[in-house]
C-alpha cells in the first residue's frame, strides 16, 4: 500500500505517517485484523481503505482537503 500511495500523497504534498499498530493496544484491537489500514488525517481520522490501496477514494480525500 505504501508505494502505490506514495504518488498520490506526493502529488497533493500529503504526508505520510506510519504507525506500527502493534506497538499500541487501541490501535491493535481497532485495526489488528485490517492491517495495513490507511486514515486520512490522526489516528482517529477517516479510514479510507484497509488491506489495498483504494484509488478512486484516496483522490478524492485528498482532493477534498486541498
């Protein structure tokens, strides 16, 4: 997922910030079994895709907040 993001959040001069879910009980019991989860925003933001990058979805998120 990260490097079929990496265009897009170039693109739109988005940031991309990993977390390691595992590393956080909430986030693990949030997002354990949809790993890799992909949120627009924090850790509490929208999620816009989990497993595989969801193109039509990402463009339009990013398109929105530009």
């Amino acid at each position: 997922m990260r490097a079929a993001l990496r265009p897009f959040a170039d693109a739109a001069g988005a940031r991309i910030i990993e977390i390691d879910v595992d590393t956080d009980p909430s986030m693990e019991a949030r997002f354990g079994a949809f790993v890799p989860v992909l949120l627009l925003g924090s850790t509490d933001g929208v999620e816009l895709c989990h497993f595989h990058l969801d193109r039509t979805r990402v463009a339009a998120a990013l398109r929105d907040i530009s």
